[in-house]
C-alpha cells in the first residue's frame, strides 16, 4: 500500500498568521495570499475571517 500524505487541515502558526495580515495589507488579492501562504484559497479566507482581516477583491 502506498504511503499518503496530504496537507489537510493543517494547524496555522503564528509567522503564518503574520504573513496573512502582511500581505491583506498590502493589498494582495485572495488567490496571491493563498500561493505566498501554500494554502487553500478557502482555509486562507475562513482564517482571515477569524482573525478580522480584510482581503482586497480583486477585479
């Protein structure tokens, strides 16, 4: 059987975080934070939520 190994629901740690709000505040749109971060554009927008950041849209 071969080994899995996936990055699912990973715990976010606090340079992560820091990242997070880095880059919203810069201005960077959703899917720019998410390749900087190696995370889904879900789980960064969900974490984003949680700690009151606010994402640009985009356009």
């Amino acid at each position: 059987m071969a080994e899995i190994f996936t990055k699912h629901r990973q715990p976010w740690k606090a340079d992560e975080v820091t990242k997070l709000r880095t880059l919203a505040g810069k201005g960077k749109g959703l899917k720019e934070i998410a390749k900087a971060l190696n995370r889904s554009e879900e789980s960064t927008k969900e974490r984003a939520k949680i700690d009151g950041i606010g994402i640009a849209k985009l356009r």
